[in-house]
C-alpha cells in the first residue's frame, strides 16, 4: 500500500527491526513508495532514540545489499558518537538498543571501522557487551572474541589511572597490553614532557551542531548524513559522496537570508536547494520548507524535485529538542 502509521508502534528495538524487514520486503514485492515511508521511519526513530542504530545496524545486516543503504546510515550515527549511542542509560531498558542488541559479526565490523576513534569507548562497549551475556557459555564465548577484537584499540591513548584501574580489573586485557601501553607513555612524557593533550577527549565527535539526516530529495546522490563542522566560526554541516562519477563533498551552510545545500566545483557554487533561515533558530538548517534554487548569476543550479526534508539529530538526543525542530 506504501503507507505504514508509525504511530501505532513504540520507539523500541522490535519496531527497530521490524521496520528493516518491512523495508526489505518492499525491495523483494517491488514497492519502492512503501520502501521510501520506511526509510523515513527509520530515520525519525533514529532521531528520538539514537541507541536503536544498533538494532537497526544489526538487521540490516542480515538482509544485505537490499539493505545496504541502511547499514551505512545507521553506522554512520553509531561511530559518530559511540558513547552516546553504544552505551546506553541503564536505567532504559524498555526501547532497548546500545550495545546489547549487537551480534557478535555486527559488534566486529563497528569495533572495527575507520570511523570508529573513540577508544576509551571501544573498550567500555567491549566490557559492557561482555558483562552482560545471558549465561556462563555466552560469557566465555564473548570473552574470547572481546580479547580479539581488544587488539584494535589504542590503550597508550587512555588516561594512565584509568588503565590501572577499570581496563586492568577488567580481566580482558593482559599485562603484556598494558605494560605497553605505559611504556608508549612514558617514553612521549620523557621526550615532550607535558602530554595530557595525547590523550583522547572523552566527547562527541559532533559536540556542536549535531548531525543532518537529509531525505527525500530528488537528487538521490545528496540524501544521507550531514556531520557537523565549523568554517570561520560559521557552523555547517558536510557529507562526502560520489556525484557524476567524481567523489565530492555536499554541504549544509547559511548565507543571509537562506540556508543552502550543494557543494563547490572550481569558481561557482553548486546549489540544489534552499531554505529560508529561522529566526527562532538560526543556527540549524531548517527541517522543512526547502526549495530547489533557481539558476542566477552567481550560481549553478542542478536542484531536482522533489525537494529534501530533513531531521536533526542532536548531541544529547533529547526527545524535547527532536521535538522543537520538527513542528508541524
């Protein structure tokens, strides 16, 4: 039929999965209008709970390349801010998702991508998928594969008290890890002196600004995740992604009075689309009322209908602030 009520389900790791399955079987029955709803449901789901990327990463997996679109969004929102999407409140335990809803083959792939740089994080969401195994056999079994994956973290680049204390007490990583691990630190404290900058921050990749999803748009090639960055104090937001067979980058930024997406090529902007700036909220694209650009003077426009929507996530995923940017 090619609509589904979202609103007859709750924003849990089973309408998580069951959403991926709908989108499959709309590939298999050819209905790319119901594919297209579910892809939306995906993404607003996303938006009130961020940790259900892990379910949804997980599925998606299953189904392959007709589910492969999914993947990589969901994996996108999971390495961009591991902490806040892996490790979950453990006081919400009723829509699920973080960590715990990971297979062992999904849990690799995420541990390790490139994307993926948070390494006091890695470690903590080895230890908590650990520690939480259903039974004894499950507890050896994914200890085993933690102390593998254990290899593609950077323990030099973790604070020295917390290696002594909760990585050593872990019980998952040897003495022979951690005796490097301070032996690559003293050696840099012996050479540079100060090397509190050496270690890793523990925040978002995305502390400003949060992320972007854009959907919807005629030109498929600048749907996706938008990450957050900043160009002379101006905050934008970027995606790289192939465009008539070249690897480009689309961006989200604001010139007065509009906020635009589209991407350079030599001397002249590149805009397909535009959205007049809110006042109440100028700092963050709009979700609705984009247009494509008309052609002028001093742009290209190659804008296609339909023109995109789009949905911010923000840094604290709070329900209130998804919300406030998604009236009407």
């Amino acid at each position: 039929t090619g609509s589904v009520d979202s609103s007859c389900y709750p924003d849990d790791e089973a309408t998580a999965r069951m959403y991926v399955g709908v989108y499959d079987a709309a590939e298999y029955f050819e209905l790319p209008r119901l594919r297209k709803v579910m892809l939306k449901h995906n993404h607003h789901l996303l938006a009130r709970w961020r940790p259900l990327a892990c379910p949804i990463f997980d599925e998606a997996l299953l189904y392959g390349d007709s589910a492969k679109d999914i993947a990589i969004l969901s994996r996108k929102i999971i390495c961009m801010n591991p902490e806040a999407v892996l490790l979950t409140p453990e006081d919400d335990g009723i829509r699920g998702g973080g960590v715990l809803s990971l297979s062992t083959s999904s849990l690799s792939r995420v541990i390790t991508s490139d994307d993926f740089n948070g390494e006091w994080t890695k470690f903590c969401c080895l230890k908590v998928w650990v520690n939480n195994a259903p039974d004894k056999k499950s507890t050896t079994d994914r200890r085993a594969v933690a102390q593998k994956l254990i290899m593609n973290i950077q323990f030099s680049r973790i604070q020295p008290s917390d290696l002594s204390g909760v990585v050593a007490s872990s019980g998952l990583v040897s003495s022979e890890h951690l005796l490097d691990a301070y032996k690559h630190q003293a050696f840099l404290a012996e050479r540079d002196g100060d090397i509190r900058d050496f270690f890793e921050k523990r925040s978002s990749v995305y502390a400003r600004g949060g992320i972007m999803i854009v959907h919807g748009a005629g030109v498929n090639e600048t749907n996706g995740v938008y990450v957050s960055s900043t160009n002379k104090d101006l905050l934008m937001y970027s995606m790289q992604n192939i465009y008539q067979n070249k690897e480009v980058t689309f961006y989200l930024y604001r010139s007065k009075p509009y906020w635009y997406l589209g991407l350079t090529q030599g001397e002249r902007p590149v805009h397909f689309y535009r959205a007049p700036i809110q006042q109440e909220n100028c700092n963050l694209p709009p979700t609705q009322g984009w247009r494509v650009v008309c052609e002028d003077d001093v742009v290209d426009s190659v804008g296609i209908e339909p023109a995109p929507s789009m949905i911010w996530i923000s840094e604290s995923s709070d329900l209130d602030d998804y919300r406030l940017n998604n009236k009407g």
